[in-house]
C-alpha cells in the first residue's frame, strides 16, 4: 500500500464520518482539548528539536 493510497483511505473515511453526523463539537463528546492538543504537540516537536541539535554538534 502506497501514502497515497493510505491518505485516499484517511480522507474517504474521514468525509464519510462527517456527513453521516459523527464528529462535532457537541457538549458531552470525548474529544481532546484543541489547545492540549496544540501544546502537546509543540512541546514534543521543541524536545525533539532540543534532542537532536545536542547530538549534533562537531566536536
């Protein structure tokens, strides 16, 4: 299987998900904090950038 085949599958299934009501912001939904989600994110992107640029350097 190829990404782009993989990423026809993710969007097929994401838009049939939407149309048929699943998803939305409802009150009582279990969906992540957007802005837990976005911190978390940066948070590890900075720690990977941080890892990386120490083992790095020329010695």
């Amino acid at each position: 299987m190829s990404a782009l085949t993989a990423a026809h599958d993710l969007a097929v299934t994401l838009a049939s998900a939407s149309e048929s009501g699943g998803g939305g912001g409802h009150e009582g939904d279990s969906s992540p904090n957007a802005y837990f989600v976005g911190g978390s994110t940066l948070f590890i992107l900075l720690l990977l950038l941080f890892i990386t640029t120490r083992f790095n350097r020329d010695r």
